[in-house]
C-alpha cells in the first residue's frame, strides 16, 4: 500500500457539487466534465462522481484530509451546509479528527496529525 491518493464522493448534482467542494476545500477542479470532476487537494485527489439514481448513504467511504486548524475547518464545512457527523475530538497525543456529512451525505473526514510527513 503506498497511501491516500484519491477519494471519490458521489453526488447527485454535479454542477451543485463542484461549487460546494470548490468552496470547502478553497481550490478550483483542474479535470472539469460531465461524467467527472478532479481536484488536487494538496498532491491528493478528490474526485466528483454523479450517481443521480444511488441511495446515497455515505457510510462506506471514509478518509481523512489533513488541515493544520481542525476546529478552524469543521466550523467552515458547516457553515457551507455540512453536518456533523463526529465533533472535533482527541485520539491519542496530539492528534485530532472529525467527520462532517456534505449535503449529499458523503462523509468528509478531516485530521490534524502533525506526526505525518511526506515520503
């Protein structure tokens, strides 16, 4: 295994999507289509699928996106729509993470973890 290098969420609007995403994550898509959107998020991809006719439940996707503020990033996700899903808490040293939901139910996992380093 060599790591994280993409997470997909599936939406059922793409084009609410891409402009919900574009906002939270403060980047704009760089691969823009009907059938995909892409985003580099810090080396890492995060891509956009639509599924208009899935149940959507988000449960069975997990990952978590490094941030350097956690409590910072939580409150901007809900103050974009997102719920929560798990608060901000402790997990052992001074690692911290938390879940959200999109408003597509997607689960957006974000971790402080300043023991990571890059290869």
């Amino acid at each position: 295994m060599l790591g994280l290098r993409t997470t997909i969420y599936r939406v059922t609007d793409l084009v609410e999507a891409k402009a919900w995403y574009t906002k939270a994550f403060e980047v704009k898509p760089y691969f823009d289509e009907l059938f995909y959107v892409g985003f580099n998020i810090g080396g890492y991809e995060l891509g956009l699928l639509p599924d208009e006719g899935a149940n959507i439940n988000g449960e069975n996707v997990l990952s978590y996106w490094g941030v350097e503020d956690i409590q910072k990033t939580y409150q901007h996700l809900l103050e974009l729509g997102a719920t929560t899903h798990e608060e901000p808490n402790n997990v052992g040293g001074e690692l911290m993470v938390a879940t959200v939901k999109d408003p597509w139910k997607n689960i957006i996992g974000i971790i402080y973890n300043p023991y990571f380093k890059l290869p």
